[in-house]
C-alpha cells in the first residue's frame, strides 16, 4: 500500500494539549506527580545569558502566544512588554505556580519566544541599517507556512513596514503588500505584456512597481519599464541574482543616472535578493526601498532559556544561573538594573534620573491582567526605542546586578 502524504504541522489543540514537548518533560512530570513535588510552586526565568555574536541588544517578542498557551494555567506571569529592547542576564519573562501547571509546555513557551525575539530582533537591525526607507518582508518562502504567520508578525513588529504573506498580514490587521515575481514575466514571455497587464489588471491602489532583470540588464529593462506604463509607473525593483550580481550599489547607479537622464526622476528603485544589514547600509542613499527575506527569516538565535529559580520562596537554580525571582528597572538613559523581586529602585545610581520597572504581571492565576497591543503598537514601541539608539550604533544593554 502507499502511504498517503501529509504536512508535518502541529493544531493549536495539538500544542495547547502539551504534546508538543520534548519527552523528558512528559517523564518528569509523570515522576513529579508520582512523588508528590509536581505541585511545589516554583517561579522561572527566561532570558539569554548572551545574545548573538556582535549583537548589544534584542527585541522581546512572542508573548502573546505564550499566554495563549499558559491561559486558564494556574499560574502567574510577570513580562516586558513585546517589543521592548533587553540585554543578556535580564529576565523578560517569569512564571509563578506550580511546576505541574507549565512545566511541560517549556518547549513551546521558548519556542515561541526564541524564534519571534530572533526574527524580530533581525528586524530591527534591518530596520536601523535602512533608516528612512521602504522595508518590505518578502521571507515567508524561507519557512514552514505552518509559521509563517507568526514570522510575518516578528518582522513586522520589529520594523518592517509591511509583509507580503496574505494570512500573516491578515492575522495582524494590516494589508499585505508586494510587487510581482518573475513567474509573471516569464509566462508572458516579453517584458512590456507582463508589465502592462499587470498594470491592466492590479487595483489603481496597487503602486505600479515593476520587476526589471528577468531576462535583460537592469538598466535597460528599467528604461523599458518606465517607457511601457510613463507616468503610471511607481518604481522598478531589482532583484538581480548573486551570480550576475557583481557590484550591486554601481547597478544602482546606473539604473538611476539612465531614469533620470530620460526624464524618468520620480521613478523609485526598490532593491531585494539576499539583502543583509552591510549591504542595505551601502545602498540605502541610493534606493527607495527594499524587499528583505532570508536574513530576517534565518537569524542569529536568541537563545532565550527558561530555568527555574524559586521553589516554595526559596532561591533556587543550577549552577551558572542567578538564583530567585528578579525585577528589572531603566531609566531613560537606557541604564538597566537586575534586583531581587521587592527591592524598590527610584533613581539610576548612574545617573540619577527616574527608573521604571520592566516587569509587569500580566497574567494572574491564568487570567489576563493586562490589555494585549496590536502588532503596529508593539512596532511603534520598537521604532521608538530604536530612534532612541539609532545615533548610537555600539550601544549595548549591559545590566548592572544588584543583589
């Protein structure tokens, strides 16, 4: 008999239920019940004891799944806000209650968080690295469609203007947005067909941007463009193979002195292809925008961790990791402090301006405590710790402990 294909996904059920987990949490917690300790109340930190090589900072993300997962738990939870910029040894998250109530969903919870933290903080680099331009998110190709979504929405609150999955733009309220592949050009076989048609045919709120290095140079295909649509024309995009790449920023050039010398000024060049931060930072004077996939999609991990480190009111945690319930506090200046959970900080010891903790309890015995933002107020909150950095491209997040 042959075996019938499937895709290899997991339900919400399946992931509510706890059965995506790793099997030693299943053995644990049949042992923990069977010795009477599954209902020690215990409180876990995540964070990252490091970040990614050349990394001074992260972009908290992934929370709102994470409550999904711990909702109607008896258990509490204490959480930056998403969005908010952390540093290594600062805990972003922290459960309280009974080990038996989300020890088995350790895996899920970090992976929610690692991975949207990882793509989101990408995001923000990008974000940094293309200042003043269009960012488009074009990566969803790059992962399971089982989580596109949720990588359309990291990228999209860690600064990405926009995203081009339909699902994923949909789940966050937003529109989604994009230009035409070369399977377009290619079924019609002839530039200016493809471009009028599409041109024909997209809704006028569409902008006209067409693809332009399909079958010929840059440079001329964009001419041809600008010529076939005139005034219709929004803006070109290049999206021209590492192979035939060479010097990416000299295309550009060309591309623009030939639009401009042909009266085409207000013709936009939008950029994509295995764009990176260095790179976007070499072309970003010359373009409009651009479209980013792979590099947001496959980030350096965040390698966030969740350990325990109370049991029953007593400091308790491995070796290597701060024993007890913590507090962070900032002040505007972006000094950071780790405490005790109780111990009150006013002012910065650096500074002395005014500290806020970061902490807030968002969750109390499996119910909601607070209000869950939309992905573009979490965005709004990233550009704006981003503006705050943005002058400063070797800040780091290096929290003093204060015990």
């Amino acid at each position: 008999m042959v075996r019938e294909p499937r895709v290899y996904l997991a339900t919400e059920e399946d992931i509510l239920s706890g059965k995506v987990t790793d099997v030693y949490f299943v053995r644990t917690s049949l042992i923990a019940s069977t010795a009477n300790v599954a209902s020690k109340r215990v409180a876990a930190d995540v964070h990252a004891y490091s970040l990614p090589r050349g990394y001074g900072w992260a972009v908290f993300a992934g929370l709102e799944e994470v409550l999904r997962v711990l909702q109607g738990r008896k258990v509490d939870v204490y959480a930056m806000e998403e969005g908010e910029l952390f540093g290594p040894l600062e805990p972003v998250m922290e459960v309280v209650g009974p080990y038996s109530e989300f020890g088995v969903y350790e895996p899920a919870i970090l992976g929610m968080l690692r991975h949207s933290s990882s793509v989101a903080t990408k995001a923000a680099r990008m974000r940094l690295a293309t200042w003043g331009k269009l960012l488009i998110f074009f990566g969803i190709r790059c992962v399971h469609p089982a989580v596109a979504p949720a990588i359309d929405r990291a990228s999209f609150i860690g600064g990405c203007d926009a995203v081009s999955g339909v699902l994923g733009a949909e789940m966050i309220g937003e529109r989604p947005v994009g230009t035409m592949p070369h399977a377009l050009i290619i079924l019609f076989g002839e530039q200016e067909q493809a471009w009028q048609a599409f041109d024909a045919v997209v809704p006028p709120e569409v902008p006209r941007i067409a693809l332009c290095d399909t079958f010929d140079d840059e440079r001329v295909e964009a001419l041809r463009a600008a010529r076939a649509l005139g005034s219709r024309l929004y803006g070109v995009r290049l999206d021209t193979p590492s192979s035939r790449r060479g010097n990416m920023r000299r295309i550009v050039q060309e591309v623009r002195w030939t639009l401009d010398l042909e009266g085409f000024r207000d013709v936009r060049i939008f950029v994509s292809g295995g764009i990176d931060e260095e790179e976007a930072m070499e072309l970003s004077e010359l373009v409009d925008g651009f479209g980013v996939g792979t590099s947001i999609a496959f980030p350096p991990s965040v390698d966030l961790a969740l350990d325990i480190v109370e049991v029953e009111g007593r400091p308790l945690a491995k070796r290597g990791k701060l024993p007890g319930r913590k507090q962070v506090y900032r002040c505007r200046n972006l000094h950071d402090f780790v405490v005790p959970f109780g111990k009150e900080l006013e002012r910065c010891p650096t500074c002395g301006e005014p500290l806020r903790p970061l902490l807030r309890k968002v969750m109390s015995s499996g119910e909601l405590t607070a209000d869950l933002p939309s992905a573009r107020d979490i965005r709004s909150r990233v550009i704006e710790r981003l503006e705050a950095i943005r002058s400063l491209p070797e800040f780091r997040i290096e929290p003093r402990l204060l015990a």
